[in-house]
C-alpha cells in the first residue's frame, strides 16, 4: 500500500507519518517511511539551497524530478514491489504546489510526474489554516518575507485543496488535537 501525506510546512505530516507506521507496525505490517526531499545528492543541493540561495525555479523543478527518480528506483518502487506499506512525507504534489506557485502550471508538473510516478493509493492534504500553520512551526520573518511566504503558502494550499475531489485524495482538517488527526486518517485507511 502507497500513502502520501500532503500540505504546507507546520500542517503535522512529519507527526502523522510516525503515528501512521506506527498503527501499520502494530498490526504486522512491514512499513517504510520516507520523504522528499530526500537526503540523496539531488535533495541535499535542494536542501542546500534553502541556505545558499534559492535556484532558479527551472533547476529547482529539474531537481525535485531528478531525486524522486532516483526515490523511487531505489527505495519506493523495491519495497510496493515486496509487499511493503510506503508512507511518504511529501510527494508530487508538493511540486505542483510549490512550484506551482513559483508559476509553472500545476496540471504539466502532474503530467511530468506521473510518466514515472507511480500514484499514491492514499493522498492526504492535511490543511490548516497559513497563520496557524507558521505559528506552529514558529516561523517569523521580517515583513517582506512575512507577506511574500504567506502569500506563497496561500497559493500552495490552494493548489493541494484543488486535488480534494479526487477518489484517492482524502482532505483532513488538523486545526484539531494530533490524536484526533490521526484517528482520521486510520478512519479513512479502514
Ligand atoms: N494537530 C496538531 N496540533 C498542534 N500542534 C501540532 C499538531 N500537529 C503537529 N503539531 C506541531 O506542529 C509542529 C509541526 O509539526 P510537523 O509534524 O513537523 O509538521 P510538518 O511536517 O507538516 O511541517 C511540531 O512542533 C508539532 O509538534
Ligand atoms: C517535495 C517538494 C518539497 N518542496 C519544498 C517544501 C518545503 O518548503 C521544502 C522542504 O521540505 P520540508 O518537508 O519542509 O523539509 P524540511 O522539514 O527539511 O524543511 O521543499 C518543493 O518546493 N517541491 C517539492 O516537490
């Protein structure tokens, strides 16, 4: 089984993802969490950027796809293919989203994707509200960062919001205590 956990940063999926292998682990199941960007080279000079200096949102794209390749030659398609439960913390739609919002077009970052993406059983959006969810993560900048990331983030959240009508894509409100999350999303996998 394939799940994805979606959202902006501070929405809870690193948690989730935890209490979710967890509940799989406790009934037997062999489970392999992992997240993008990974800590391959491509996803650390993606990390790296964060710090040394944003890239051009072409080499960024042209980053992102290149890690989740090597993501899912090595780790993610090996371990669906041996039965395992794959849950990841961010997926192609985190794409769609944030380099949807740099001005690429969400549906041909999809397409891309999904040449050589396999698609998630589950997707979960978790969603939250931008203010609560820099709150959370503690996030303050000075003005100009403060409304440009706000600004940024909204759109994000708009573009996962836009997956919600899809038959594998499940919309969880976490503005709501950690257990009750869960219990949402092991609602959902029933
Ligand atoms: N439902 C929740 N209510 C309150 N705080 C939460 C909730 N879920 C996560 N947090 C806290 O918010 C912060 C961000 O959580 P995290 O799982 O790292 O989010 P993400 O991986 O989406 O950025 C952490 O300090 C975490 O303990
Ligand atoms: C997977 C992915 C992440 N991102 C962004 C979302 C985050 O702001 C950033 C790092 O992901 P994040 O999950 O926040 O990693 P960390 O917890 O180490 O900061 O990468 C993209 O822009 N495109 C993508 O395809």
């Amino acid at each position: 089984m394939f799940i994805v956990l979606e959202g902006i940063d501070g929405t809870g999926k690193s948690t989730q993802v935890q209490l979710l292998a967890d509940w799989f682990r406790s009934q037997g199941r062999e489970v392999v969490t992992s997240r993008e960007p990974t800590d391959q080279p491509w996803g650390k000079k993606l990390r790296e950027s964060a710090a040394t200096g944003r890239l051009s949102p072409e080499d960024e794209l042209e980053y992102f796809l290149k890690d989740r390749k090597q993501h899912i030659d090595e780790l993610i398609r090996p371990a669906l293919d041996a039965g395992k439960v794959v849950i990841l913390d961010r997926y192609y739609f985190s794409t769609m989203a944030y380099q949807g919002s740099r001005g690429f077009n969400p549906r041909e970052i999809r397409a891309k994707n999904e040449a050589f993406a396999p698609r998630p059983d589950h997707l979960f959006i978790l969603d939250l509200d931008v203010d609560a969810a820099r709150e959370r993560i503690g996030a303050r900048g000075d003005t100009t960062n403060e409304f440009e990331k706000r600004d940024s983030l909204a759109k994000c959240r708009e573009i996962f919001l836009g997956l919600a009508e899809e038959p594998f894509v499940h919309v969880i409100d976490t503005n709501r205590p950690i257990a009750e999350v869960q219990a949402s999303l092991r609602e959902a996998l029933q």
